[in-house]
C-alpha cells in the first residue's frame, strides 16, 4: 500500500507544474457530472485534470482560466447546470467547485439513499487500505528482523528447578 500512496505523492508533485486539477463536488454526493460538451467525468467528488497549457491559453484579461461547464445530475433525475464556461482565478494548482442539488426537485430519498451507499462504500475501501497499511507496516516496518539489539524481546525466563 506504500507504493500507490509513494507513487501519487511523486506524480502530484511531478505533474504539479504540468496540470490544475478541479474537484467537482456536490452537496449530496454521487451526482454525475457532464460537460456541456457530453464528456463524462464521473461521479461526485471527481477530480478531473486540466493541462496548463490549455488553461493559459483560455485566460481572458481578467487573468482567469475559463473551462467547460457541466450538469450534475443525481440518480432521482434531479440537475443543476454551472455557467459556461467555469472560471477559475488564482494561483492554484487544484480548484474545488461545488454546486447543490436543487431543493425543489423529486426524488431525494432516492439521491440520499445513494449518497448512503456510497458513503459505506467509501468507508469500507478506507477500512480495507487500513488493514493493509497495517499489515504491511508490522510485517515489514517492525517484524523481527528489523528488531535491534534495544528492541528484541526479552529471553523466556529459565526453567525453574523441581524439587
């Protein structure tokens, strides 16, 4: 588990100067989330990464980058549509954009109902990454042969004597 957590750790910070990313992200998750254009990102929160390069040429003179705008749509059929396009302005390297399933629209307990799943989902995928950072961490961080002389455990006692 080490390795993926290492790997994204490199890449975030390799990529860092090549690309922005947007997190899209909905008061109620599982939202899908559309370009204007039809491309799909996912599911809220999806993180989606934009190129530098094709943000800088998008900058109005203003200084903002300007990107496609999407539709959340909730399982219920229940959408919400962002201006288009999407501004962002600042400096960053990661920019989160949430918007809220509209209040007046049918269907919550199916989009809530959802959102539980999904929210279990997660919590049992980050349970398992947990065990397994264990594991690995008293197998190979602190198994015996990483004991030093300070660390071993201490001998049995000697056996006592019969009388």
């Amino acid at each position: 588990m080490r390795t993926p957590i290492l790997s994204a750790a490199l890449a975030t910070l390799f990529l860092s100067g090549c690309s922005t990313t947007v997190i899209f992200e909905s008061d109620l998750e599982g939202a899908e989330v559309t370009t204007v254009a039809g491309q799909k990102y996912g599911m809220t929160p999806v993180s989606v990464s934009f190129s530098n390069d094709d943000l800088d040429a998008s900058r109005g003179p203003d200084g903002c980058a300007r990107i496609l705008g999407v539709t959340y749509t909730w399982p219920s059929g229940a959408k919400v549509a962002s201006p288009n396009p999407i501004v962002l302005c600042g400096d960053g390297y990661q920019f989160r954009y949430v918007m809220k399933r509209p209040t007046d629209a049918p269907g919550i307990e199916k989009d809530l109902q959802n959102a539980l799943q999904l929210s279990k989902r997660r919590e049992a995928q980050l349970q398992a990454e947990l065990e397994t950072e264990r594991l690995y961490n008293d197998r190979f961080m602190w198994g015996p042969f990483m004991w030093g002389p300070m660390m071993m455990p201490p001998p049995p006692p000697p056996p006592r004597p019969h009388r």
